[in-house]
C-alpha cells in the first residue's frame, strides 16, 4: 500500500465539492428520489481522484489548512497492482 500523499484541489474543485453537498429541491414524482448531497459529493470526490490519481475513498483533510488540501492514497494501474503483488 502507497503512503498517504497530500494534495491540493483547485478553487473550482472546492466550488464543484461545495455545491454538490448542498441540499437540491425536488418533487418526489413516481417515486424517483434524486441523488442525495452526499452521493453527489462522493461522485465529485471519485471524479477528482481519476483526474488527480488518488483513490477517492481514501481523502481525509489536512488540520491547520484551508480546505483545499487533503492527504489520500495515490491510485495503482493493474501493472503496478501485479508488480507489487509479485514482491
């Protein structure tokens, strides 16, 4: 396993994550619910670990930083995955 690696978002990253845990109005019509704020904010957290190759599960924020930065476990391509499986 990679040690954990700190990061930092862009301000329109932030903006994306902040939006997407607020609240979205809805009519509940036919029974279909929308996406609630903390699966839209775990789509943005999965979004920006493919773009900025960590594994999303793995954020955790950095205390005594703005809220831009934050440590995660770098993602692994199936190459590296095997490579490491065989040592």
């Amino acid at each position: 396993m990679y040690p954990r690696t700190e990061y930092e978002m862009t301000e329109d990253d932030l903006n994306e994550l902040v939006k997407a845990c607020k609240p979205t109005p809805c009519m509940l019509i036919g029974g279909y619910a929308p996406a609630t704020p903390q699966e839209n904010a775990i789509r943005v957290w999965k979004n920006l670990g493919e773009k900025m190759g960590f594994d999303h599960m793995t954020a955790w924020p950095v205390y005594g930083k703005e809220s831009r930065f934050f440590t995660a476990i770098p993602s692994e391509t199936e190459q590296q995955r095997e490579e490491r499986k065989e040592e």
